[in-house]
C-alpha cells in the first residue's frame, strides 16, 4: 500500500530536462518530480505520491494531513505496534 504525503518544497532545479524539487518531510528531505504541478513555488506544499508531486496544498491543508499521520502513528504505538516511518519511499536515486 502507498499513501501519499503532504511535502513543503525547498529547492527547485532541472534535471534531465524535467522540473525537479527537494521536499521537506518533517525533517526529511526527497527529491521528486515537479512536472505535474509546474506552477508550484518555493514554499508551499504538494502532495507527493511514488516520487511525484501530483497536486499542491495549501499549509493548513498539509499540516492537518501530517497531524493525522502522528496521531494515526501514536494510536499503532498505543497498541503495541511498530509506528509506520514517515519518511517517502527514495525514487531513482
């Protein structure tokens, strides 16, 4: 199963003739394609599924998405299960 998960972008580039971007995942950062989501800026949030951006997200948006994911992590905890990491799956790289 694959969630997708809310990213702030910190840095846009090129690469092999694509847009390119860093997100910033609570502290990790992963490199994804930006080409579905063109018109995103340095500072907002998209959403990141299989190592693309396939939409953005406004920052109340993105940190309820995220506050969901840590609540969902500390009820698993809870319960005596392993918190699943939050951290994106590494793509191409």
């Amino acid at each position: 199963m694959c969630l997708a998960m809310p990213g702030k972008l910190v840095e846009i580039f090129e690469e092999g003739g694509l847009k390119m971007g860093r997100l910033d995942y609570d502290g990790t950062v992963n490199k994804v394609c930006l080409e579905y989501v063109p018109e995103i800026e340095l500072g907002q949030y998209a959403l990141v599924h299989a190592g693309f951006a396939i939409s953005i997200l406004d920052e109340e948006e993105a940190a309820r998405s995220l506050e969901t994911w840590r609540e969902f992590n500390r009820l698993r905890e809870k319960e005596g299960a392993v918190a699943f990491d939050n951290r994106p799956v590494k793509v191409g790289e």
